[in-house]
C-alpha cells in the first residue's frame, strides 16, 4: 500500500534568513567566456558557454545566515510503500529530502544531518544533500532554499505528489510529479516544463542527486564508490583555468588530468573534480556502486541524456568544504542528469511548448567483481543489465504516459510557493479588480497548475496592486525598495502608472515607480535612461538606494582615467552617509571593499571601524570579513598588532565564503611571501619559495579559510568553481 501524508522533518540547521535588499545586475555579456581542449567533441561545440554568465533579477540575494546551529522544523511530505520511504520538503525548493530503502535499511541518497547553507546557489544560499531540482540558469536553481507549491492528486487509483513553481528569470513553469507504485522499489519521476510565452527560449535544467561517497562493507578492496553511466565518453573541465572555463574530452576509465588513474572512482581525485557523460542512448542511466554491491540507480527517458559526476576530491580544501557544509568527517559525490552536453550548454524551449520526460530512482544490488572490474565498458555493461531490471525502460515510457494524461487535472494543495504564478494569472487575465486574482486557469497559466490567492505574499503584494489599480502603493524609504520584476511585461504596467496618475497626484513625489524603471533599464542594458530614472527617484524622495544604483552604473562604466569609479565612490558616499534607520548592512558591504579598491585604505579603516563597533565578531563576515583582512594587511608593516590582527581574522570561519573564492588564502599567501622577503629574501625568491611549499603542502593555511578546490598548479591562478 502506498501513502501519502504530512510529516515534520526535525533538523538541526543555520536559518537562511532574510533577502538581501539590494539589485545585482546580470553581466552585460550573457555567455562566459569558454574554450574547447584536447578531445572536445565537435558536435558538443553548438550552445558552449550560451546563457551562463551571471544573472540574478528578479531575484533577491538570499545571504543572511550564519554558521550557528539551532533546532528547527520543516514541514514535509512523505512517499512510503513496503519498499521505499521518500521525503520531500517543500520549503526548500521541494527537495527529496531523503530516500529510505526498507528492505537493505540505509539511505539510497546523501542524507545530510544538518541542514546548513552555503554560498553556492544562484541566489547564494544552497545546502547540500538529497535531489535538487535545477531550472533557469546555470547554477543551483533560484528556488533551492525557497517554497514551492505541493499538492495531491489521484487518477485511476494512482497516487502522484506534485511540485510546482513559476521560474521567473525565464518566464517558465514547471513541475515534477513523483509516484511510488504500491509494488515498486523505484520511485518514478514525471518532469514537464512549459514556456508560455510566443518565443523560443534557452532551457536549463539539472536533476541533482547527492549520494554517499562511502559505503559497503569491504573497505580496501576497491578505491571506494564507482560512477558508471551508459557512454564512457566525457566532457571534463580542466582545472586551473580560472575564468576562461576550459573543458576536454575523453573516455573513461582515464582522464588527461588524472594519468594513470581509473577516474570512474571519485576518491582517486585529489582535487574538486566533475566531467559529463555524452549519453546517446534511448536508456540513458547513471550509477554509483559501493565496495559491497549495494548500487544507487537512476534511469530516464530521452531528452534528459546526459549526465554528470562531481567530487570533492580528497585535498585539504576539498574536505573542507564537506565538512563545512554539513558535519565533520560527513562524504558525498552528486550524480545529476541534464538536458545538455554539460552545464556550461544550454538546450532549448520552443514558443509556446512543452518538455518534459520521466526518470527513476532506486538501489540495486550488483556483483562486486564483475561492477568493479578493471574493463570499464564490461562494468558498465553488467550494471545496466541489472538496473533495467530495476528500472525497465518499458516501465519509464508507462511512467511518461501517465504523467502526460494528468497534466490537466489540479492537485489538493499541501504547500504554497509563491505568489507570482498567481500575479501571471492576474496579469494574463487583462481584468482589474480583486476577482482577478480567482477564478479558472487563464492566460499563459498552463492547466493543472493552480497558483491561488493565498499564495499573493508581502514580496508580491504590491504588484499586484500595480495591476489592480494601475500604480504602485506608495512605500516609506526606510523599506527599501521592495521585491523586483524586470521583465517587458511589468515595464509596461509601471510606464502606464507613471504617466496616467490622477490629477492632483503628482509624480514628483513616487520614488519607487521610477526606482524599479530604472532596474529594469539598466538590466536591459540601457545604462543612460537607468541613471535619467534613478535621478529622478532621488528627486521625488531623496534616498540611498537609487544612489547606491547610480554608483552602480557608475562602476560598470569605470575605465582608467575616465573617473567614473571615483563618481561611483561619491555616490556610495551619499548612499552610506544616509541613516535611514539602521543602515543595511549591504550598503557596508559593497561601499568599504570599493574605499579599498581605490587605495582609500584609511577611509575604509574607519567606515569599517564605526560601522561595526561593538559587535566587530558578528558584523565581520562576507565582504567585511575579506575587507577588515585587507586592511590589516595593509596595515602590517607599521602597525605593531598587524600580524595578530591578521591570524585572529584567518581563524574566524567565513559563514558566506563563495565556491571558488579564495581571497582570503591569497592574502594569507602574501603575507607568509612578505615574512620570507622581511627576512631578507629576494621578493621573487621569496614568493618561489612560499609557492613552492604550498603546492608540496609544507605549507598550509588556516583550515578555517582554506577552501581551495584545486592546489595542484604552484604559479598564482584564478579561482575555479563547480556548476
């Protein structure tokens, strides 16, 4: 028998808080700049690196939490039959949360203990473990640590769970409908994605699965877990390339980067590493087998064909970010499945259309020898057979079927997301008035998905008066601007307010009509109108956050010699010299690092020394923790307390630390090559030599900072990261 039912997940965890009030304005190129290395397929060479560099509107940073754990509760959503327990947690993007095998009893997927964020989503905050649905963009998804609709629905005596959202960067819906047959020990998965608007579109998605790196009970037989998938052809990325995202090709069991190690087994690696299976088959599959036999399976029908491993790997920083983002001592590796080559591709939507497909979940039991055998293909191929056994391609296309014959029927509602599906309904109906907020399915809402009143929050309130009643409500400074929408649609509606007020209100006196207009021309690229409206935002209302966009604008037009950073400075000036109640902390945070950058290092000394007095321990973290660093880097060789200041900061944990970032092991870097040089050394020497030891590993950092995903290179690089 198969339930269905309403649980509470207790955790230990960092709550995320609330968002970060500021606009973070996507890079005026869209694509990252990519390269193809040795063996990179050609037919992989269309879609490289399209779609990928930074956006964030009309999203909201989610940085506001901290590394201290208290007692927490999530609603959740429990899937059980005689075989597997399944638990989602819609408050969190509808993560399966964990997925519990009966019969061997042990968790199929990476259960992690704690529930603990870290900067490495689109948003920022992201936390690791169970299956995480990717839609959007490159990146973990905008909804990960952010509620999502759940429901219920019933047809023909089958029960499915449904998770569901609006994705608002790229205008789509989607959802993922989970069933668990009464005789099964696999849990079936429909995925549909609509795009509701009259034109083709970019597509991103990435089911992500994190599953234990160890397990079994033969240790040493084997080098630990081993990743086997339909095609042993891959795209890896090269490590050290910095910002210029290098990716080759291969076949596995060898990769360039790991000579004469069999990479299909994570823990050969010794730095972060990920590469992406090139499946071409109608029964693409991904596996992780343990030293006992005991096998995590995933299977799906096309276009979801490729797929991907990432690890760790067993470097200092590598195992610190494993136990940063849960418990010491805790291992995992994340097996993902995706519509492209890799993430660095995208795919595409057509105008007006649907994608979608089925996949599955389960454990397997295979032959120990025969899965970890020294011919990979033979391997492979002993796996596939037993997981489609587990998972029969037949019953994957039944699973698809099924999920498209209840793609009209609405689900009874668990759990609410948000409430801009229920703005599209509103906005699509062409109605004024409170009714427009009920009623049937409408406009470009697709049917089946049900975004209700209720939904309509705090963030999306006000947008939806500016559709009810033509214009924004008025909204006091110290606020702060509110949630953002910056697509053609809401441009419109905010013209339409601004210019068709009625007599007697006089648009002097809205700063926020022409605050958001100005977000959304400058997003666009139009950098001359966003400023002409952000000045006449501090017109009507004298306020830090349009100034602090000017500076903003200011800094993406810097050049050498064209005084636009010190513009930018005179505008965070103004921004930060105004108290409207207690300044945010984001103004700090960007204003003081830029003082730095500009060689104000004294100016940026005192800001940072008024701005956290009396609490220097908890307002240090993110961009001030790097900035206070900075300072008293700055500051060594005249101040006497330099060195101590400096390994006093190098041991607080950097709660908001960015994958790929290391500032702050670069600074400590310079300061160990400015002792050598201080004690006589020749500066080249001096940083050789430091070099030179880090890379052997004579030298370490600071545990509580050293998070580098790659130390196998001794010249000075730029950071890489993992998608």
């Amino acid at each position: 028998m198969t339930a269905v039912y309403k649980n509470t997940l207790h955790v230990r965890g960092s709550p995320v808080g609330g968002g970060n009030p500021q606009p973070f304005f996507r890079d005026p190129v869209p694509e990252l700049p990519v390269a193809c290395g040795d063996g990179f397929p050609d037919q992989a060479r269309a879609s490289f690196g399209r779609e990928t560099a930074f956006r964030l509107l009309p999203y909201t940073k989610q940085d506001r939490y901290d590394r201290a754990l208290r007692d927490m509760e999530f609603p959740s959503v429990v899937m059980e039959n005689d075989f597997l327990r399944a638990e989602f947690v819609p408050a969190l993007g509808g993560r399966l949360w964990s997925l519990f095998d009966k019969g061997e009893g042990r968790d199929i997927l990476y259960r992690n203990p704690v529930f603990r964020p870290a900067n490495l989503a689109i948003r920022d905050a992201w936390f690791s473990g169970g299956v995480e649905w990717n839609i959007g963009r490159l990146g973990h998804s905008a909804h990960t640590c952010s509620p999502v609709f759940a429901g219920v629905l019933d047809r023909g005596g089958e029960t499915a769970l449904r998770l569901w959202e609006f994705e608002r960067q790229t205008r789509l819906f989607w959802r993922v409908e989970c069933v668990l047959p009464e005789d099964s020990a696999a849990l079936y998965v429909y995925v549909r994605i609509e795009n509701p608007d009259p034109e083709k579109k970019p597509l991103y998605w990435w089911t992500n699965a994190a599953v234990p790196q160890t397990g079994g009970i033969s240790p040493g037989k084997f080098p630990g877990a081993r990743v086997l998938s339909a095609a042993d052809e891959v795209i890896y990325i090269v490590p050290s390339t910095g910002r210029i995202k290098t990716m080759g090709g291969a076949r596995l069991p060898e990769l360039p980067v790991l000579p004469g190690s069999d990479a299909s087994y994570p823990a050969v690696s010794d730095y972060s590493n990920e590469y992406f299976f090139q499946n071409k088959t109608p029964y693409p599959w991904e596996s992780v087998v343990y030293e006992d036999g005991y096998a995590f399976g995933e299977a799906s029908t096309a276009p979801l064909l490729y797929r991907k491993m990432f690890c760790w790997g067993t470097g200092r920083g590598g195992r610190r970010w494993q136990d940063f983002l849960s418990l010491p001592g805790e291992q995992y590796l994340e097996v993902q499945a995706g519509l492209a080559p890799t993430q660095l591709h995208t795919a595409d939507i057509d105008a007006a259309s649907a994608v979608d497909w089925a996949q599955a979940f389960t454990a397997l039991r295979v032959e120990p020898g025969k899965a970890h055998g020294e011919n990979y293909r033979a391997a492979a191929g002993h796996v596939e057979n037993a997981l489609a056994r587990a998972i029969p391609p037949a019953s994957l296309e039944q699973a698809l079927e099924a999920g498209r014959r209840r793609a009209g029927i609405g689900a009874e509602i668990l759990a609410l997301g948000s409430g801009w599906g229920a703005l599209e309904r509103l906005r699509a109906s062409g109605k004024a008035g409170p009714p427009c907020l009920g009623g049937a399915f409408s406009g470009g809402v697709p049917p089946g998905l049900s975004f209700p009143d209720e939904s309509v929050g705090d963030d999306e309130r006000p947008w939806a008066c500016l559709i009810r009643d033509g214009r924004l409500p008025s909204r006091q400074i110290e606020a702060g601007p509110g949630s953002f929408a910056v697509d053609a649609a809401w441009e419109a509606l905010l013209l339409r307010g601004r210019e068709g007020r009625a007599p007697g209100q006089a648009r002097g006196h809205d700063w926020l009509t022409p605050y958001h207009l100005g977000l959304i021309a400058f997003e666009r690229g139009e950098t001359g109108k966003a400023e002409a409206f952000w000045q006449e935002s501090v017109e009507a209302g004298e306020n830090a956050w349009a100034y602090r966009n000017l500076a903003a604008a200011a800094l993406r037009q810097a050049a050498p010699g064209n005084k636009k950073a010190d513009e930018a400075l005179a505008w965070y000036k103004k921004a930060f010299g105004r108290r409207e109640g207690r300044l945010d902390p984001s103004f700090a945070e960007e204003y003081i690092p830029l003082l730095i950058e500009q060689g104000r290092v004294e100016e940026a000394a005192s800001e940072l020394a008024a701005y956290t007095a009396g609490r220097e321990d908890t307002a240090l973290q993110g961009p001030l923790l790097d900035a206070a660093a900075r300072i008293a880097f700055a500051r060594g060789t005249e101040s006497p307390d330099g060195d101590a200041l400096l390994d006093r900061l190098f041991s607080l944990e950097p709660a908001r630390i960015r994958e790929g970032n290391t500032a702050l092991v670069d600074l400590w870097t310079a300061r160990e090559i400015r002792r050598f040089a201080a004690g006589g050394m020749d500066a080249a020497a001096a940083e050789a030599r430091v070099r030179e030891a880090l890379a052997s590993g004579e030298m370490e950092p600071p545990r509580e900072i050293d998070f580098r995903m790659y130390t196998g290179a001794p010249a000075a690089r730029q950071p890489d990261a993992e998608y």
